[in-house]
C-alpha cells in the first residue's frame, strides 16, 4: 500500500523505522465506554500501553509494526471505529468543543451528519491537503478562527441557523479564517461545504491548504463562487438526527474532566475512564481539544463516588503537572516532521514554573506546522529550527503570547531551552 493510502487510513509512518502511529478518528471527540476500552486493550497489547490525545480530539495509536495495523483496523472497526479520511487529502475527524452548552444536543447532531457524510465519501478524497472543520458554540475559543470551514449558532427564529466561517488555519503562515455567509440553514449545510470542497480541488495546488486559494483569488471572489446562488434553493439532505449521545449536566458540578498532561494516557488509564463512564456517564467520554477526558453524570449517579472513582483511577489533581492546561503534539518522540522533544519541554516549564503555570494556558509544537495550536494558549512554544551546538544539533524555540489580535504573536525567538525557560519566568 502507498504513503498516500495509508495516509487515507489514518496511517502515518513514524520516525522511527518500522513503526507506524494509526489515528483514530471521532466526531467531537466522543467515544464509548465500549470503544474506550477497546481502544485501551489494543494499545496495552501493540502500542507500548499508552495513547495520544490530539487537540482535534481524536485519538492516535503510536509504535505499531506493520503487520499490526490491518489487526488493529479491524478490531477498531469491531465497535464502530473507522479512520478513514483521518490523515491525508480527505475531510478530517469534526471537531466541537462545545459539549457543555446548553445547545450541545444540536451541536453533537451536525457534527455527527457532517462526519457520516464525509467520511470514506470517495468524491471527497483527493483534496490538494487536509480540509478541517469544526462547530462550535460561541466564538470565545477562537477555534473557528484556524478551520477550513466553521459553524457557530446564530440568532434565528426559523429554525437553527450557523455563522460560517472560512479558510483558517495555523502552520507556518497563520491565517484567521474570514465570516463567509450568515445565519446560514443547516439544513444548507452539507451542500455549502460541498461547493467549497469541489472549488478547492479544482483550483489549488497540492499541497495547499484552502487559505491558499483564498488569498490568491481575494474573499469576494471566493465567496462569489461559492454562494453564486441561494443557498436554500439547492437540493436538501436528509434531516439531522435529534437528541444527544452525551449527556449534558445540569451543574458544572456533575461534569468531571480527567487532566492528561501533554496527550500521553495510559491505557490503563483510558479503561478505568471507560468503567466509570459505563458506571455514571451514560457510557461515554469526550476528548477535548485541550487532550484532557470529560465525562457528564447522569441523573441518579452519586457525585462523589464518581469523584472519588476518578481519583482512584490516578487523575486526583494533586500536582500542577495534573491540573495545567498544556497542549503538546508528539514531536520528535514519535513525528517525523519534530524538531524537539515536545514532552520534555512542557514537564520543564512546569517543573520550573510549578503551581504558577497554572495561571495560563500552554501549548508547545514540536516544529512550526503548530498541531498544537500555541497560536490560542496564552502562552505558546513552537520550536522553529534546529541549530548547530556541541552537542550536536539542538532545537531553537519561539514563545508566544496572545494579545490583542486573533492569535498568540511571537515575542521571543530563537531561544534555547535554558534562555526559553528563564524567558516563562518572567511571564
């Protein structure tokens, strides 16, 4: 099989020789307590007992042989798990983070009809790169800010209605993605991102993102030949699926959230998550875009058995490693693309800095394509080159800090790891 099929599995190779990374792929990051466990028991036996949590809330299977990855397909496939289009030139997993909201159900439901539709849909399989989306509440995130498309509620008195917006992105040319259309319906909403997809295929050069195209034919243009007719005259979809997989509490306090420093959760832990969420969460998880686990009670779940079930399976909150907010992509312990050792860094800056690291959100990337988004954490790493030292070649960091504009600005470059951690300081 070639790179590019593989890719199309949600298969990546690995720095490492021989070994492989398989992502799986999850509609507004939920998983079953069944599928958790599965997922669990397949990275005890072939991924050395431990899992990535992605910040689009997907989840990813590192150092498999490739003599795993058809075993491990097939068992995700089992309990409902399918990777299609979770790397390469294909819709990417739909994001919502979200969950929470008062208006979670209906959030859930066109995330879900946005992933069936896409995923494994052979007409939308050879895109120029990756194409996100994601829906989302309000735009408090800024997550709407780095999607290819993106939907957010908007006032209406005729049915549900979403903002869309555009041609976002982060990498190594950050772009703030544009308001496209208007209270646009959702039941118009498949055949929008249908049209923007078949404009970008014909029209941008692999390996471009939508930004691309966007800023070489100006947002008029593109919105001209996207919307060059009404919307609501073209042919509907089916209609969305009501109610919600999750259970939305009714107190922040029935909401339990499983901190998982820097991505890396043991199996071990992934499958007591999944117990408790089979015991008092209506059976499934979430996992967020900040890598952490959230689980809802259910009416009738007695909230401290539950806490006290959470602390038991090791996520007590004790220490500021457990509680800081720190996205952090797999860098050079996995990524071919990884400068640094992204792990490392984050449990250096939190050693350095302990309880006060917790007055900010963090982000490292292991090289400037930024998977961690450190452009939305308050405070954000990108490691942007390696240089020449007596040790060899080192990695040479630039740190981060939002500000007014739409993203974090680099206000520091070019520093090395001792100059980096002497620089948080003084944050």
């Amino acid at each position: 099989m070639t790179d590019k099929n593989l890719r199309l599995e949600g298969i990546y190779p690995q720095r490492q020789k021989e070994f492989f990374m398989q992502r799986v792929k999850l509609p507004a990051g939920i998983i079953s307590a069944d599928q958790a466990l599965k997922v669990a028991q397949l990275a005890g036996r072939y991924a050395r007992g431990v899992v990535h949590l992605t910040t689009r809330g997907s989840i990813e299977l590192h150092w498999l042989t490739e003599p795993d990855l058809p075993v491990v397909a097939a068992q995700l496939a089992q309990v409902g798990l399918y990777n299609r289009g979770a790397c390469g030139g294909a819709v990417r997993g739909v994001i919502c983070g979200s969950l929470g909201a008062a208006g979670a159900p209906a959030l859930e439901a066109l995330v879900r009809k946005i992933h069936r539709h896409f995923t494994g849909n052979p007409r939308f399989e050879k895109l120029p790169k990756k194409f996100k989306i994601g829906v989302e509440a309000d735009t408090s995130s800024k997550r709407h800010l780095i999607q290819d498309l993106a939907f957010v509620p908007a006032p209406s008195d005729e049915g549900r209605r979403y903002d869309v917006y555009a041609a976002g992105g982060l990498g190594r040319e950050p772009v703030p993605g544009f308001l496209l259309a208007q209270g646009v319906a959702e039941e118009a909403i498949l055949p929008l991102i249908e049209r923007v997809l078949v404009e970008y295929e014909a029209n941008t050069p692999p390996p471009k993102r939508l930004k691309f195209l966007v800023g070489q034919i100006g947002q008029e243009e593109f919105r001209r030949r996207v919307l060059g007719e009404e919307l609501e005259e073209l042919p509907l979809p089916a209609p969305t699926l009501t109610g919600s997989l999750v259970p939305v509490p009714a107190a922040a306090e029935d909401r339990l959230e499983a901190h998982v420093f820097a991505g890396e959760l043991a199996a071990d832990g992934l499958a007591a998550l999944a117990d408790i969420a089979a015991r008092f969460c209506g059976g499934m998880l979430m996992v967020t875009g900040d890598q952490t686990v959230v689980l809802h009670l259910v009416q009738g779940s007695v909230r401290e058995e539950a806490r006290k079930a959470l602390a038991q399976a090791g996520f007590a909150d004790e220490s500021a490693a457990e509680r800081v907010v720190f996205r952090v992509c797999p860098g050079n312990h996995e990524c071919i693309m990884g400068l640094a050792a992204t792990r490392d860094v984050a449990a250096a800056v939190v050693a350095e800095l302990g309880g006060e690291a917790l007055q900010l959100t963090w982000a490292i990337s292991g090289c400037p394509n930024c998977c961690a988004q450190p452009q939305l954490a308050q405070a954000g790493i990108v490691a942007s080159r390696l240089v020449a030292d007596q040790a060899g070649r080192a990695p040479r960091f630039d740190l981060y800090r939002a500000g007014d504009g739409p993203f974090a600005e680099p206000v520091q470059q070019g520093l090395n790891l001792t100059e980096l951690l002497d620089a948080v300081k003084k944050i």
